[in-house]
C-alpha cells in the first residue's frame, strides 16, 4: 500500500515591491523619465515565493 501525507504550510502576507528605472538599452526614447514602482500584496509560504509571484503578477500586468 502506499502512503502519501502532504501537510499544509500557513500562509504569511508579503508586501514584495518592484521598481523599473532608466532604459537601459537606451531604444526608448523619454522611457521612465521617473520609476515605474509596483506594489503587490502577496500570500505566500515563504519570502521567495512571494518574490516570485509578485513578478509574474507584474509582467503579466505589464504585458496587457
């Protein structure tokens, strides 16, 4: 027989923010004369996580 237990870890809210700054390739013409800053309120296990899913939150949201 197998067994398989899996445990839940509580969540923890993070407030991860994200801030775009200059044109670095310098192809744009007037890009982010001042930053670009996101702020994203996250549930999450851990620090990491948070910190990933903030990103894809954010390019996804800057690709619409």
């Amino acid at each position: 027989m197998n067994h398989i237990h899996v445990t839940q870890t509580p969540n923890k809210m993070f407030e991860v923010q994200v801030a775009y700054y200059k044109d670095s390739h310098g192809d744009k013409q007037d890009a982010f004369n001042e930053p670009e800053i996101w702020q994203i309120i996250v549930p999450s296990s851990s620090a990491m996580n948070a910190i990933t899913t903030a990103m894809h939150i954010v390019q996804i949201s800057r690709a619409e």
